[in-house]
C-alpha cells in the first residue's frame, strides 16, 4: 500500500505554505499525485436595521471570497512549480466546508489539513474543522499544528493502541509512513480499562502485526490516575521526541451531527506535533 492520491487544503492564511510543502513532500516520498483545494462557505446576505437583506453587497461578498480563491491557488501553484516533482491539480468549491473537503477526500488517500486557530479564523470554516473532516471523509487526515516548525514528519512515530477498531483503522491507514520511519513505539495507556482489546501483554499483538508488514516497533505501556489520555500522549509524544502521532478518530458524524470524543478533541485543540488520525 502507498498513498498515491494525496489532498491538501489551501487557504489564505500564512500557515497554507507550510501544510503544501508537507504534503509536496509526501508526494515526493510516495510518488503521488497532488490536488490542491479552496473551500469556503457560500457567502451569506447580510441584513440592514430593518431585516432586509442588503442585496447589492452579495457581488462584493463574492468576489471577495473569488479573490481569495485566487490567491490560494498562486500560491498553491508556484509552491508546486518551484520544485518541480510532483502532478497536480487545484479545485475549488463554495458551499459547505466539511462536505466539500469530505467528498473529494474519498478519491484520495491521505488529506492534509491544519489544525484549528481560534485566534485567526481562516474563510469561514466552522470551528472544529479538522475535527469534523475527520470524522465524516473516511479517509485518513493529516492535521499538522497551527504554529511551529517541524524538519522532518513520519521518521519518529508514536502510535496510541487501544485496540478499537478506530486505532486499528488508524494504524493501517498510517502503514505507508510506518513501514519508512526509523523509529514507531506503540503507546498503551490504562490497558486494565479496555478489558477485551488486549492479550496478556498489552501492545505485544499489534506489534507482531507490524512486524508481520515490515515495521520495527517497541511497546510502551502506561498506568496512569487522574489525568486523561488526551494529555498522556501529548506529554509522552514531547518526552519521545515523535514527529508524528497516530490515532483513532473518535466521536460520531451523522448528517449534520459532528460531535468528538474527548481524547481527540484534547489532541485537536493542544496537539503540538502532527497527528494521523483516522475514524
């Protein structure tokens, strides 16, 4: 298995170059083809003192939000063109955010995305973005963080193992990077608290499995009281030195019902690597 279709989202904001040359780089190591997309929501008609809509603003909102398509796509383009070596592609769509995102998703194999920033919201995607995209595309998602620098993704990997059909799926869709790192440890935290999904060695089975596709990794099993495993992993990941955190998705997306579990919101709102998530 390889990633062979890779899709990242390009916006307006400063920290789009970063999440093209990643996935640039991604492309590179897999040799994969790259689609770049826009997304924003249809621009809605504002309403004066007296509840009418104010019709003649709607062309200005659209252009607005047309303009910083354009953007988005030049510097999607010359990110692209300046190195050379991958295929590509751009799209652009208008309407829902997370459907948009979702539905080309499924005609990829990996989508790269950025983590949520409160403090500067990107052309109106709804907060938990990231969140909600990982939950309803069905294919594995690559937030990267909001802030930060990272040399290298996917060379030093901790792998959180619960062993839910969430993490399984995580694990496998991550086994392209896995079976290049130099180093994946297997993280499992309370094993006592998920009474059925482990062996007498918690962590041993999944690292046969890895074994068995060509990956070298170590097991780390942790007993912790009084902290939730959200934060476990973000201290053991800063601890390890990982470049790279893989997980399950877990929460449940239904139409317009988007709701996360705990552990990946934490993950989601503090995560200071990058993390694979998958649901």
């Amino acid at each position: 298995m390889a990633y062979k279709n890779i899709l990242v989202h390009v916006g307006s904001d400063a920290r789009s170059i970063v999440r093209i040359d990643h996935a640039i780089a991604l492309a590179r190591r897999f040799d994969a083809h790259l689609t770049g997309l826009f997304v924003a929501p249809r621009p809605a008609l504002p309403f004066g003192l007296d509840g009418v809509a104010s019709v003649d603003i709607y062309p200005m909102l659209e252009e607005h939000l047309q303009g910083l398509a354009e953007r988005a796509r030049a510097t999607f383009e010359r990110q692209v063109q300046r190195q050379d070596a991958v295929q590509y592609e751009w799209r652009s769509q208008i309407g829902d955010p997370v459907d948009a995102i979702s539905l080309n998703a499924r005609y990829h194999d990996l989508v790269v995305l950025g983590q949520d920033d409160p403090s500067r919201p990107v052309d109106g995607l709804p907060p938990g973005f990231a969140g909600s995209v990982a939950l309803g595309a069905g294919r594995p998602v690559l937030v990267l963080p909001h802030s930060g620098d990272f040399a290298s993704l996917g060379q030093r990997v901790l792998l959180a193992w619960n062993g839910r059909p969430e993490a399984t799926r995580a694990l496998t869709d991550a086994l392209p990077l896995l079976q290049r790192a130099s180093r994946v440890i297997v993280l499992v935290v309370n094993a006592d608290s998920e009474p059925g999904s482990h062996g007498q060695a918690p962590g041993s089975d999944i690292a046969l499995y890895l074994a068995r596709h060509g990956v070298h990794a170590e097991v780390l099993n942790q007993t912790v009281f009084g902290v939730d495993a959200g934060s476990v992993l973000l201290s053991s990941a800063a601890d390890l030195e990982v470049d790279l955190l893989v997980m399950g998705a877990y929460g449940h997306s239904r139409l317009l019902e988007r709701i996360l579990g705990g552990t990946t919101q934490v993950l989601l709102d503090s995560m200071t690597v990058p993390v694979l998530m998958s649901h």
